[in-house]
C-alpha cells in the first residue's frame, strides 16, 4: 500500500457484509480466458501437425 488512504479503504471493506451469489458471479462474466489456444481448433490442429522438437534415437 502506497498511501495511507488506501490501506483505510482496503480495511473498511472488511467490515461490509459478505457478497451475494449474484454480485460473486458478475466478475466472472468478464473472465479472461489465458487457455485461448486449447479452445481453438485451428489451433490446436496446428499444435498436432507441428514436427516434432528433436529427432528421436
């Protein structure tokens, strides 16, 4: 915490009650999704035809 009036704020909010199911789940509307290449398939068909790194002995 850089200020003052931040830790206050930060330490206030523990003092409000707890979210509602409803209010817990907006945020994750707005999730970003970090996997987005497992869910594509062109790319995770492209991962499929990529050669192999090293060449097997």
């Amino acid at each position: 915490m850089r200020s003052i009036g931040n830790v206050e704020r930060n330490a206030a909010v523990g003092d409000e009650p707890p979210l509602t199911a409803e209010q817990f789940a907006l945020p994750a509307e707005h999730r970003w999704q970090r996997n987005f290449s497992a869910r594509c398939r062109w790319a995770a068909a492209a991962l499929r035809r990529r050669p192999p790194r090293y060449a097997s002995v």
